[in-house]
C-alpha cells in the first residue's frame, strides 16, 4: 500500500509528518501555517488545519442559537480555505480541514487524540509588542504536558526569508 493510502486510512507512515496548524484570523496563524507547509514540502509530509470555535453564548432560542452556531461555523471554513489555498500553493497539495467547537484547549487535546496520524503541534505566536501570548503560555505551561506529540511554536514575526532558511 502507497504512503499516501495509509496516511488516509489514518495510520502513521515513518518519513510522513503531518502538521496541526492553529488557525486564527491573525497573521501569525498565516506564518505558522507557511512554516508547516514549508516544512511539508521539504519533508514530503502533510499539513492539517484546525479552527476551534467558541460555543454561542446565546441560548434563548435553540433556532437562534443554531444559527449562530452555523454562521460562525460557515466563518471558520472560510478563515480555513483562506490558509489552505496559501498551503496549496507551497505543498501542491490540499491540506486536512478540521473545525471544531467547544474550549480550546480541550478540543486540541481531543483533536490529536482522534487522529493518530498528527505528529506536531504548530501554533504561530503573536510578536511580543501586541501582547497576545495567553494560547502560546498556555499551550506550553498546560497542554505541552498533555500532548503526546511535539509543539513547534513559530514567531509570528518571521519573514518570509527566515521561514526558506529554517525550514
């Protein structure tokens, strides 16, 4: 059986990485998903893009609430092909799309979990002037302990060159 059929089937292939790259509508998701796709190609593996959404707060009125809940998932396959048209355009191939919702952190863990076919973790990290690094500590104080898989965090603030060059 071919690398490619095995990874679909959802077994891990030696040689074959495949990356989880946190995806947020912010540039430094767009750098993280760039050095995995980057280090896809280079390394012949894959990349996988996950968005874990929020729950609606709004729970008067199921019908509303459901709504909601589809407009926001509608949302995040948006924010997901976006990233994935950029991965297509390194890899040549088209990466695993995953949404899921509830806490973040939960659903990362339960994510890697279900799929036995992640090998690493990528989450971007916001430059250190916009003071957005509660995920990042977060994942590596809490979740880095619990994962069962490496977690790459990449500089949101890397340039294109930086990326060519470390991967």
């Amino acid at each position: 059986m071919s690398a490619e059929a095995e990874t679909e089937r959802g077994a891990h292939v030696a040689g074959h990485v495949t990356f989880l790259v946190g995806v947020a509508p912010d540039a430094h998701s767009q750098v993280a998903a760039r050095f995995a796709a980057l280090r896809a190609q280079n390394s012949g593996g894959r990349v996988a893009l996950l968005h874990v959404v929020q729950p609606p707060d709004f729970q008067h009125w199921a019908a509303v609430g459901d709504l909601m809940r589809e407009e926001t998932k509608a949302e995040a396959m948006r924010l997901l092909q976006d990233i994935a048209d950029e991965v297509v355009k390194v890899t040549a191939t088209q990466p695993r799309l995953h949404v899921r919702e509830g806490r973040i952190g939960d659903e990362i863990l339960k994510h890697v979990a279900d799929d036995p076919t992640i090998d690493l973790r990528v989450v971007g990290a916001a430059p250190p002037d916009q003071g957005h690094g509660s995920l990042v500590s977060w994942l590596a104080g809490q979740l880095a302990g619990q994962l069962h898989i490496p977690l790459v965090v990449v500089p949101g603030n890397l340039t294109d060159r930086q990326l060519q060059d470390l991967t």
